[in-house]
C-alpha cells in the first residue's frame, strides 16, 4: 500500500495564502500520482496532536 503525503498547515496564515499555495502543492502532488492530503491546523499545540496521529500513515 502507497502511504500518503500530507500537507500540513494553517489555513488562515498568511491571510488565507497558506491554502492556496497546499491547494497548488497538492495539486503538482497529486498530478506525478502520489496520494496527498491536507491537515489544517489552528494552534501549534492541534498540529502536534494530529501529526501524532496521522504519522503513521504518511510519508
């Protein structure tokens, strides 16, 4: 099984930038046929939390 990519981030950093660029990250991703996902986050301490839970899952 192919693990995924996963693009972590806030999406309200950088008034909103930090989405569109995911969005374009995932997007060249995903078109050299890797399985990518996003993880949005808020808070430091949210993002640790996830990231601990997703790891096993990811690249």
């Amino acid at each position: 099984m192919q693990q995924k990519t996963m693009i972590y981030f806030n999406p309200k950093s950088g008034s909103g930038e930090s989405q569109k660029i995911a969005d374009k990250v995932e997007t060249i991703l995903k078109n050299r046929g890797l399985p990518v996902y996003q993880l949005k986050t808020s808070t430091k301490d949210e993002a640790l939390k996830k990231i601990a839970i997703e790891a096993p899952n990811i690249d």
